[in-house]
C-alpha cells in the first residue's frame, strides 16, 4: 500500500474512533446516586476509623486519590470480535478516573465544608459510569463468547490518603496552599522555582520530598547472577537513538490502541516511527527506524522524565500533559542502551514479529507492586536499585531507570487480554520459564539522565524535582515506572540475534 494510503487510512481510523469515543462517552454519563458518607453502615450507625479519619484529613487537604479496581487485568479471554469495543470502554474507564481525580483535586474547599461532597459529588457518579462501563463490556463480549461474570465487582472506586501531605520540614502550610492552588486551578501555572509544593509538586499532585532517597544510603541488593552450565550468556545490543526526533505521544498502541490519549501521560520512542493510536501492524512494517540497523523496526517506548522547574512544554495545556499533571521540562535521555540477553538455564529462541510487551505498572500505586518492575538508580551505584523511591544522586553521578522485560513466551500468542498472559519472567533462582513456555531473548532497557540532584530541604524550591509522568491519580510515584515494545525485527536480524545470545557472542 503506498505511504499516502496508509496515512489517510490512519487518519480516517483516528476520526472514526474520535467519533466512537464521543458516542460512548455520552452513554456513559448517567444520574449520580448518592453514596453514603465515608462511616455510615448499613443500619445508620456511624462508626470511626483511624484510617478513615486519615483519609477525611487527606481530603480536606487536597492529598487523597482515587483506588479503582484495574478492570484490564482481570480480564482473560476477549474474542477478536469484541476486541475493539472493549478495549474502547477499558480507556473510557480510565479517562473515568482521571477526571473524577481531578474534580477531587480541585474541590477541596467544598470537601472542607461538606464531608459528604467527594461521596455524593465525586465516588457516586464514578461508580455510575464504571458500571456503565463494565456492562458495555460484557455485553461486548457476550456478542460473540460467553458473558463474563463478576466484573462488575469491580465497579466501586475507594478514596486513600496519598502520603503527600505536608510534614514537618517539608514546607508547612504555605507550601501546602501553593500546592493546592495549583491544583485547583491552572495546573499549568505553576513556576517550579517559586511554586513547587513540598507536599504535591508544581501541579499539585506529586512528587514529594518522601518520593526521594539518598542513594549513597541505600545497601547494595543486587544478587549476583546465577547462572546453570547450559545458560546462553551472549548479549545483542541495537542503537536506536535517544530520540533526538522528539516523537512523543500521549496514546499506548498496546493497552489502549484506536483511543486517543489511551496513556493519559506522554512517552518517548526510539526505533519505529510510525507508533501511534492507530499503527497496525502494517504500520509498522512499512514504518521508519531510527534504530542504526534498519533490520530492527521495533518500537520501544516509555514514559517521559520531566524536571518541574516551571517551563511550559508543547502540551502544557493538553490532556495527557499539564491539563492532567503531568508538567514541567521534558528531559531527554543522555543515554539509551537496549541490549538483548540469555537466560540462565538454557537456549532463547527468537520471538514472534509483532510479540508485544509490557514491563512495570503504570498503575502500581493503587494497583500494588506485583507488576511493578522498572528500578532506579545513579551511575556508579547500579549495584543498589529502587522501585518506590527516586534516587538522590551525588555530584557527577546521573539518575539511571532500569527496565527488564518478561523473557518467557507461551509459545503462540503476541499479545494476550491484559497484555500480560502471554508472556512471564523467569524463574528468578533457577532462570526456568513456567510450564509450556520458552525463553526468549530479554530486553534490558536503560536510561540515563544529567539531571541535578533536587533540594529536598526546601521542597525543590532551590533545585526542581524531577518525577516520571503518569496517570493522574498514580501522583507521579516512581513504583509507577514503565516501559513498552512492540517487535519488529525482521527475520534475518532476529535470527542472528538469537544465534549471537546462544553461542556466547557480544553482537552490535
């Protein structure tokens, strides 16, 4: 198909879901109930909590999110005839939470005098539009398969304290106040050097002088490598840039594909050009690299680093950018190191083109961290990784983020109904993969980043946090960090790469 055909056709894909997305939107806006405040029980009675007096102060100080049940990832099976409907609804529900957190954040002076505002106002209508949601779900997939049961289960959100509220030492009250008036009014005003609140960051809702460690404090927790007589010990590396292109998009062709701003957050990419919402497969195929060997076509991409110092990016207006918190300076990676390697225990054999994969949990601040996976760290410290914390780096040392991906493969599918199934790590003593998988070539994705150690004893007011973007309600934690790929080498290459990591090789 010539290259002016694919682009109209992307383009008529993009206003066909656009159109598709309004639609259900609308379907879902249906009459609020209201839900009981936080204490009542079913008989009247109101009874206290010590967490539940946490999160009313939470609320009160505009420091509280919202938990929801991740839908996606209780799903199993979704029949190819259902697929983009519901993968449609899956966005809608989290373009759902995304705008109930934000009325959250910006109601705080009407949480203050009525405790019953954020139940009656905010978690009603949300679980109203999730059930709606979830409905359009099983009723998707009942077209065509048997109807699931018990999702909607999963329907009602919960409020939590965020752990971001102001401590001793970490700004007091008027930080607190500038926090919040980000918050709740332009999130894109915030200055960084004279705004950023210790207790929310310059927009409000993270990060937080907690948020960072010292890394030279940290134990060294790296295990060596334990490595069986039959491992594949070589390494392929492909160079694919930093992206020094500036592609960046707020869309995710994996969990959210033919939904505009699916990620609610922007990324890099390096490798294939033409990832987008609306790439297919032939997309790809026919798509540009800025990978150095032209063989591998494959899109790798991960949340961007902002430095919140104030500057106003290209979307610091848009969804998916400072209109949902994520703001400040976008940094591009110093370094970007892609390497491929073996498994411990025996042979990898090459992945399927168009195997997709995800590593980490964009939503592991509500989700918890079974997912979770990136980790981070500074140069010359790599020996000590983190996963909840960002590290504080000393001078001449740069913030490095780590993310390997699940090196097992089940052997027939690239992508599974919650993006995971298909694919799993190995076992982490033995380097065995699970009943009827194989192992696979392991990317280790590394990113290094100059950027100045933040000044925590004033807030970042003297030097700016930095934060990784994110769902709005996941508060820019860095147990949220991610990474995405999509391969698309072709078979030449990939077959060298497999032979290179058995054999023992160092392939570039």
């Amino acid at each position: 198909m010539p290259r002016n055909t694919r682009k109209r056709s992307k383009t008529t894909r993009r206003a066909v879901a656009a159109l598709a997305a309004a639609v259900v939107g609308a379907g879902g806006l249906v009459v609020a109930n209201v839900y009981a405040s936080a204490g009542e029980n079913g008989a009247g009675n109101t009874t206290r909590s010590a967490a539940q007096d946490r999160i009313d102060q939470a609320m009160a100080a505009g420091a509280a999110t919202i938990d929801c049940p991740d839908v996606g990832s209780r799903l199993r099976q979704v029949p190819d005839g259902a697929r983009a409907e519901v993968d449609r609804e899956l966005a809608l529900l989290d373009q759902q939470v995304a705008e109930a957190y934000q009325r959250l954040q910006s109601s705080v002076r009407a949480i203050q005098q009525d405790s019953a505002f954020a139940d009656n106002a905010i978690m009603g209508p949300l679980k109203d539009k999730r059930t709606a949601a979830i409905d359009r779900i099983e009723t998707a997939i009942g077209r065509v398969a048997d109807r699931p049961q018990g999702l909607q289960s999963f329907a009602a959100c919960t409020l939590r304290a965020s752990g971001n509220e102001a401590r001793d030492g970490e700004g007091g009250e008027d930080q607190k106040g500038e926090g919040q008036n980000q918050g709740n009014g332009d999130p894109n005003q915030g200055n960084g050097q004279d705004k950023p609140g210790g207790n929310g960051g310059q927009a409000g809702n993270g990060p937080v002088v907690a948020d960072f460690v010292d890394i030279t404090t940290v134990q060294p927790n790296v295990p060596a490598p334990q490595r069986q007589q039959n491992a594949s010990e070589g390494k392929f590396t492909t160079d694919c840039g930093v992206n020094e292109n500036k592609l960046y998009n707020t869309d995710n062709i994996i969990v959210a594909p033919g939904v505009d701003n699916g990620a609610h957050h922007t990324h890099d990419y390096v490798g294939n050009q033409a990832n987008d919402a609306f790439a297919d497969n032939e997309d790809f195929a026919a798509g540009e690299t800025t990978c150095r060997n032209q063989g591998d076509k494959s899109s790798y991409y991960w949340p961007v680093l902002r430095l919140q110092d104030g500057t106003q990016e290209f979307d610091a207006g848009r969804q998916g950018g400072g209109a949902e918190g994520n703001v400040g300076r976008i940094l591009t990676a110093s370094q970007v190191t892609l390497d491929y390697v073996g498994n411990p225990s025996g042979k990898v054999v090459a992945m399927p083109k168009f195997l997709r994969i995800i590593t980490g949990d964009a939503k592991a601040f509500t989700n918890g961290t079974a997912n979770a996976n990136a980790a981070w760290s500074c140069t010359g410290f790599e020996d000590r990784q983190l996963t909840d914390k960002y590290p504080i780096c000393p001078e001449g040392s740069n913030v490095v983020r780590t993310s390997k991906f699940q090196s097992c493969w089940d052997g027939q599918n690239v992508d599974s109904a919650n993006h995971r199934d298909h694919v799993a790590f190995a076992d982490p003593r033995t380097g065995a993969c699970p009943n009827g998988f194989r192992a696979i070539p392991q990317l280790v994705q590394r990113l290094v980043y100059d950027v100045d150690a933040p000044s925590l004893n004033d807030g970042g007011r003297s030097r700016a946090f930095f934060s990784v973007d994110g769902f709005p309600e996941q508060l820019h934690k860095p147990v949220t960090d991610h990474g995405d790929f999509v391969n698309v080498f072709d078979e030449k290459l990939m077959n060298r790469m497999v032979e290179c990591i058995n054999t023992g090789q160092k392939c570039r």
